[in-house]
C-alpha cells in the first residue's frame, strides 16, 4: 500500500526470526509497512528516522547496565551495547520530531533509559519470567491495572485485563523516568512494577513490559484484544502520514 504509514521496527542478531515475525505481522495487520532497522542501520538514525512515520522498539536481551550508569548484577544476562546505543539514537530522533514510539518488553525499559531513569536488574521471584523448565518456554501470566484516561486505556477500551510475561529485568516507580508518566502496573506488585509508561511530553509514546505481539492462541481473546493496541499505534502513525 503506497500510503501505509512507515512503521521502523527495530531488529539485532539476538532477535529470533519467528519474534522478528511476530512485530511485522502485527504491524501489516494493522495496515502498516515495516520498515526493518537491523544492525545495518546502527549510526543512521539521523538518516533514516525523517523517512518514518513511527517507531517501534522490540524485545529481546537485556539493557547493559552500564548504558544507564550501574554496575552490573550477578543476574544480568547477555547484553549489546551496540543495541542499546542504536535503539536509543533511533528513540532521541523520533522523539525530536515528535512521531508515535510504540515500546515493547525490552523496549520498555530503553524508552525508561532513554529518558533518563535506570532498572531494576533482577526480579527476585519467578513469577514474570518465561517457564524455561517447560518445553517451548511458555510465557507466565499476571493481571495489570491501567490507568483511567491514558493513550494505553484508550488504544484497549478497558482498564484490567490478564498478561503474559517474560522478563527478568523491570522499571519500578522509583526508577521510572521523570519524563514519563505510569500507566499501568502488575497485580501482584501494588504500584511498585511499572507495566506501561507514556510520555508527558509528546503526542503518543506509549511503552508496555508484556508481549503485545505474541498470538498465545492457548489464551482465547488475548491475541483479539492486543490488536487494539497495534490498531492505535498505527492509526497515529497514519497521522502523521496524511
């Protein structure tokens, strides 16, 4: 479609194909066209970013803590700091010109970085990692709260809903950055482990920590309801298409 809106998806050697698959399909799904930033694209940002029209921010290893300031915990697995430097120059261009920034897993908690704030390097419990004791890695399940009156409530037409879960690492509210603004939040943490965040600052940059992308067919309606959050995303990209 010559006039689908220029979704940049953000890609690294670390990124399995059939995940990669995943964020494409569910950008074409909502009328999108993908635009691959893979390794090639590290320095171009500058370059590139003005032929955008959104940004998308993958999941994938963890963020090096040194990209933030910290030292590294015993906990930390694998990292790239060329990753982080080329997801966060991308994340700077297209905050500069203002364009949708849709963050995922991973991407999450860069935009935190990205921002200013730091991680939580570790979850001591279990219970939001992927079940790597279980052949294909299923994902874990909790339930978020959002709040009222935000781009992510508004993009779901609800305010709690149940979501998978596979990470280790975490924004917490005192590591959250100032420029940003919590949106959601795990049950099972009260209001300490920050699940969506959206800037304060521009017209619709959402992060979300679950897995938005992955079709869980087991979970009858999370695949249907997730669609929804892809759907405005592009919609807004879309905005600045016309």
């Amino acid at each position: 479609m010559a006039d689908a809106p220029r979704i940049g998806v953000t890609n690294w050697s670390d990124v399995a194909p059939e995940a990669l698959d995943r964020y494409w399909a569910r950008v074409r799904e909502a009328g999108g066209e993908v635009v691959d930033l893979a390794e090639a694209a590290a320095g171009r940002a500058p370059e590139l970013t003005p032929s955008l029209d959104a940004l998308m921010l993958t999941g994938g290893i963890d963020v090096d803590p040194a990209t933030y300031g910290a030292e590294r915990h015993v906990k930390v697995k694998e990292t790239s700091p060329a990753r982080d430097a080329m997801e966060l120059a991308f994340l700077e261009e297209a905050l500069r010109r203002d364009i949708p920034v849709l963050a995922i897993c991973r991407g999450h908690q860069v935009m935190n970085v990205g921002f200013g704030g730091t991680l939580l390097q570790h979850i001591d419990s279990g219970e939001h990692r992927a079940d790597f004791a279980t052949p294909g890695y299923p994902s874990r399940w909790h339930r978020v709260r959002l709040n009222d009156g935000t781009r992510l409530s508004a993009a779901y037409g609800a305010t709690g809903f149940t979501v998978n879960s596979r990470h280790h690492q975490a924004v917490t509210l005192d590591r959250l950055a100032s420029g940003l603004r919590p949106i959601a939040f795990a049950d099972d943490h009260g209001t300490d482990l920050v699940e969506g965040s959206e800037s304060e600052q521009h017209r619709w940059v959402v992060s979300v920590q679950w897995h938005p992308e992955r079709p869980e067919a087991h979970e009858a309606g999370f695949a249907p309801l997730m669609r929804r959050l892809f759907d405005a995303f592009v919609a807004e990209a879309r905005k600045i298409r016309a």
